[in-house]
C-alpha cells in the first residue's frame, strides 16, 4: 500500500491508541487480582492463643460489641431517669455506684429499677434465643415468635387466669403463673422440635412446624378468651399484651439468675456451634456431637424464650429483630450471640422509653415493638423472595 510523505499508516494509528489501552485492561486485571487478594487476606480473620484457648481476633465485631453495650447502658440509665420526678443522668449513674442521695437512691432503686431491670433481662434473653434458633436453623425467621415458644406459655398463663378451682388454682398457687408460663414455653418447644425431627433438623421444617403449633396455641388461646368472665379477659389481656409495668424484685431476680445460668451453658457451647454452620457433616468431621450441640442449645433458646416471657410477657418480634439487627452491624455471616443479647436489650428498654415519653397515651412496651417488627418481619421475606427469584 502507498502513503504519502507525513501520512501514517491505518494500523499504526490503531497500535498508538490500543496499545495503551490494552496495558490499562492489563493493568485492571492485575490489579482487580491484587486487590481480591488482598480483600481475601483481609477477610480471613487471625487466631489468638493463649494457652490452651484459642479464638478468632475480629476487631470490628468486638467494637459493635462494646458500642452496643455503652448504647444498652445509656438507654438504661436514662429509662431509669425518666418519669414523674425527673433524675439527671449524673445523679443516675452515681446512684447506681452507690454515690447517689438517699432520695435518688429510694426512687431508682426501690421504684424504678425492677422496670429497668426487667427490661434488660428480657431484652437479653430474647435476643439471645434468637440468635440461636437463627443459628441452628440457618434461617432468619426462625425465632421463638414463628416457632411458637411464645404462643405455648401464653397459652398456659391464659388458661390458668381465665380457669378457676381445680388443677389451675393448684398449679398457680405452687408454682405460680410465671412458672407455669416457663413450663408452657418448654413443652411447646420440645413439641415442635420432636415434630420437627427426620433424621436430623431441617430449617425449613422447623419454621413450617412451628408456625402449625403457634397457631394452634394461637387457637386456643382465643377459645379461652371468648368463653371466659369478661374480668378474667381483661386480665389476660393485659399480660398477652408483654408489658414491662409492676414488676416486681422477685420476679426480676429469678428471671436475671436463670438468664445467667443459661448464658453460662451458651458461652460453653458457643465454640462447637460455629462448624455446624457449614453444615453437619463439616461439623462431624471436625470431631463436634452436633446433635448433641443443637439439643441442648435449642433447650437453652426456648428456655430463654421461657424465662423472658414469664417475666414480661410475650413481647413481640425482639427475637426476630435483634440477631438480624446485630448481624448487619457487626458484618457477621451468621448472628453474633452476644451482640445479639445486647441489641436486645437496647431495643427493648428503648422501647419501653418510647412507650412511656413519646406517645400521648402510655402503651405496653409489646406494642411498640410490633409496630417496629411487623415491617421488618415483611423486609425478611421480601428479601427472601428477591434472592430466590435470582
């Protein structure tokens, strides 16, 4: 081909502009590689060891931890405060480290202090149950809402109260309603968790089984209402509703050391539960009783499920939201357990808060926090959806 004299060839103009376009193209590739290395390195977290424990270093997890907790502390304190004598949060704060005025000291802690309290347990042992269900099913609806843990001791306390004479006055004088609501939460969950039982358990039918037993519980809870006195309804009603309103140091104290003695027997069990998460035969391979692991922590979560509503009721959604919430805060694959008991807590006494000073009108803490899971109960199964239409 002839070209005039300065006239450059088609194909050298084309290799002047291609040539430093395709290094760039090679250079993002490297570099696109490089940096998914590097983010894979990042993301592989280091171990710590110190003796013959051993334990994953995750910094941003332990930050979302101890910010909860300051954030669960402050809400407290600040619950405590609020009322119709007004107590600073200084004067809050030195009371509870016992340098507070008689005064101050009489009204946190003989009046307002079981509420508070109450609270936090509950919020704990909610958040903390969870976790669980949500860890071992492997399904973020799972929690003692939908399994019908709940719906069990409501059940049982509502029989008791609309009942009179007989075994139900025998059963309350003996153990009271607040146990017999723990004993109601417990059979309810072995129920299901028998019913759920092929060779092992599957996620999608422990939902699906505890969402039957939940509405049957449901069931009767209503017949119950309907054919009761109407001052026994009213009764009922009040404590369906999960309030945390007239508690008092002896129900606070015995929910606050069984919540302990079973925190106790999750943070020994905490370690073999993070195989089981790939799975049960990853789980055996490793050497971890994995049926052994899921029975008795499913028996801790209804037994937390148990205690937080013989203490204040079926509050609603709190173990539904609190695991979702503390996972996507800490950027955990599966719900953190102790972040997830204090995000219980923080919602919980701060919707106690809101039940108390930002309405018009005092509700029972349970309706507020309906009012806050009913929405995000329907962005768990919108999201749900849009990744399996994917």
């Amino acid at each position: 081909m002839v070209t005039r004299p300065g006239e450059l060839q088609a194909g050298v103009v084309v290799a002047l502009a291609g040539a430093p376009f395709f290094a760039v193209l090679v250079w993002r590739g490297k570099f696109r590689k490089h940096m998914s290395e590097t983010a894979a390195r990042r993301t592989v977290a280091p171990g710590v060891r110190l003796g013959r424990a051993s334990f994953v270093w995750r910094p941003w997890l332990l930050a979302v931890t101890l910010l909860l907790a300051g954030a669960t502390f402050l809400v407290f304190c600040l619950s405590i405060g609020v009322g119709d004598f007004p107590i600073g949060l200084p004067q809050v704060i030195a009371t509870i480290f016992g340098r507070g005025e008689r005064v101050d000291e009489f009204v946190i802690m003989d009046l307002r202090m079981p509420r508070a309290l109450a609270g936090l347990v509950v919020g704990v042992a909610l958040g903390l149950s969870g976790a669980i269900t949500q860890s071992i099913a492997r399904n973020p609806l799972a929690s003692p809402d939908v399994l019908g843990i709940t719906s069990g001791a409501s059940a049982v306390s509502v029989f008791l109260v609309t009942v009179s004479g007989g075994a139900a006055a025998a059963i309350t004088g003996t153990v009271g309603l607040s146990g017999a609501a723990l004993a109601g939460g417990l059979g309810t969950g072995l129920l299901v968790y028998l019913m759920a039982w092929r060779r092992g358990i599957e996620g999608l039918r422990l939902i699906l089984i505890g969402i039957s037993v939940s509405a049957v519980m449901e069931a009767i809870t209503t017949w119950l209402l309907v054919t009761a006195d109407i001052r026994d309804v009213a009764r009922a009603q009040a404590w369906l509703i999960g309030s945390l309103d007239e508690r008092s140091w002896g129900e606070v104290l015995v929910a606050l050391w069984c919540t302990l003695a079973l925190l106790a027997v999750v943070a020994y069990l905490a370690f073999p539960l993070r195989p089981m998460h790939f799975g049960d035969q990853v789980a055996a391979s490793l050497g971890v009783r994995y049926a052994l692991v899921r029975a008795v922590l499913l028996l801790c979560a209804v037994l937390l499920a148990g205690v937080a509503v013989s203490a204040a009721g079926p509050v609603p959604f709190v173990a539904l939201v609190a695991p979702q919430v503390a996972m996507r805060l800490a950027r955990h694959a599966t719900p953190p357990l102790l972040a997830s008991g204090l995000a219980g807590a923080l919602l919980l006494i701060g919707a106690d808060l809101v039940a108390r000073t930002a309405l018009p009108v005092g509700l029972p803490v349970g309706v507020v926090t309906a009012a806050i899971g009913g929405p995000f109960l329907v962005y768990l199964l919108v999201r749900a959806n849009l990744r399996r239409d994917r």
